[in-house]
C-alpha cells in the first residue's frame, strides 16, 4: 500500500501551458513534502520543498500548493518549457530528509 | 566536483551469483542511502547510514546487506541476487540526515 499517491502517471503539456501533479497522504505525521525531478539515466534532483506551515511556495516557475486538511499537495509548473521534460516524484518524511517516501512518479512530456 | 560515484552503471548477472554494486561520495558526508526505483513503485529506501559503522533498514532490506566502514563509501551487497532485485538502484548522500539528499547517476541491474 503506497503511502503517497501520486497522480497522474504521465502527463503531455504544450509549451506555455500550466503542469500540474497531484500527491495525497495518508500519515498524518508526515512533516516534509519535497518534489525530486529526474532526467532519463539521471538520479533524482530536488527541486523544491514546503512544512506544512505554509500553504504555497515558489521558487521561480515552480510552485508547491499544501492542502493540510485535505491531505494533499501539488506541483505547480508556470510557463512549461520542452527543458522540463522529465519524471517528477513528491514525497514525504517525518521529522527531515532521510526516510523519505516517494511517491509513484509522473513522467512530463512538454511538446514544443 | 561534488558527486556521488556508482559502480557499475549497468550489470546483467545471473541468480544467486553475489555481487556488490559500490557508492563513494567526496562530500564528506555522514548520511548514506540506497534506494531501488520500479516502475509504478517509485524509490523504496532499502538501508542507510548515519554515519561510520552505524546502518539500519529501510523500507525493503531484504536480501540486501550493506557496510560503511568508511565515511566516503557505502557497498550494496547481494550474497544471492533473485529475478525480483531487477531494479534501478539509487544511492544517495546529505551532510547530516537532516539535509536534502544528493543522489548518484543510478545502477540498473538485471538477474536472470
């Protein structure tokens, strides 16, 4: 059973256009939601972080929107460049970074 | 160059042949990890390290073992690969568990 479930699996967006990915949690003690992007024969690279004391946070084009009540948390991506291409993970962990769970993974196709 | 280094970047073995695939940081870092990526599942943490000499489990250690006998380096061992360890194995690095993880350029291991 998947703690973190991530969706959707695959997602085709036009240059310009919004990316959007979903995560939902059931552990409520979970208190680090960070995203990890991965490029093809590469590890995954964190991209951006939020506690749950916060409901959004941006970091340039990226975006992440926090649900606490809902469980939830999103990757926000402005401006979707063909560059962006690559599999997004979210995650979550109690108490820092080392046991993080990930979730399933999205793989982002921006077409030109 | 900061970097976290596997060996090797691909390997087809046999069943039950042991094999140990290395991980060697130049960060000087006290936290180590191992994490195996499939499809669908995302990365399961399989152990990791706090620091020399001092491993726990992660979430799917079995049939895995591991060492840090040094800070810089971290082996992950299989004393009798089945089919079910084909994977993508991960290994990555922080200063402290309580900072973002750097992750190596990744294994792919196939058993037959």
């Amino acid at each position: 059973q998947q703690q973190v479930k991530q969706s959707p699996q695959s997602l085709i967006v036009q240059k310009g256009g919004i990316s959007i990915i979903n995560c939902a949690y059931e552990n409520t003690a979970f208190d680090y939601f960070p995203w990890y992007q991965q490029f093809p024969g590469k590890g995954p690279a964190l991209l951006i972080a939020i506690r749950p004391d916060v409901s959004e946070k941006k970091e340039g084009r990226f975006t992440i929107s926090f649900n606490k009540s809902a469980k939830q948390f999103s990757l926000h991506i402005m401006d979707s460049q063909p560059g962006d291409s690559a599999t997004y993970f979210c995650a979550a962990s109690i108490g820092g970074y080392n046991k993080l769970i990930f979730g399933a993974g999205t793989r982002l196709a921006v077409h030109p | 160059e900061a970097q976290v280094t596997q060996n090797p970047r691909y390997l087809i073995t046999v069943t039950g042949k042991k094999l140990t695939v290395t991980c060697s940081q130049n960060m000087n870092h006290e936290y180590m990890s191992w994490y195996r990526q499939d499809p669908g599942l995302g990365l399961r943490q399989i152990y990791y390290s706090m620091n020399v000499e001092v491993t726990d489990k992660g979430d799917v250690p079995e049939g895995y073992k591991v060492s840090r006998k040094e800070k810089r380096n971290f082996p992950l061992i299989l004393e009798s690969p089945s089919p079910n360890q084909t994977s993508l194995y991960f290994c990555a690095s922080s200063l402290r568990a309580s900072q973002p993880q750097h992750f190596g350029d990744g294994t792919r291991l196939s058993i037959l």
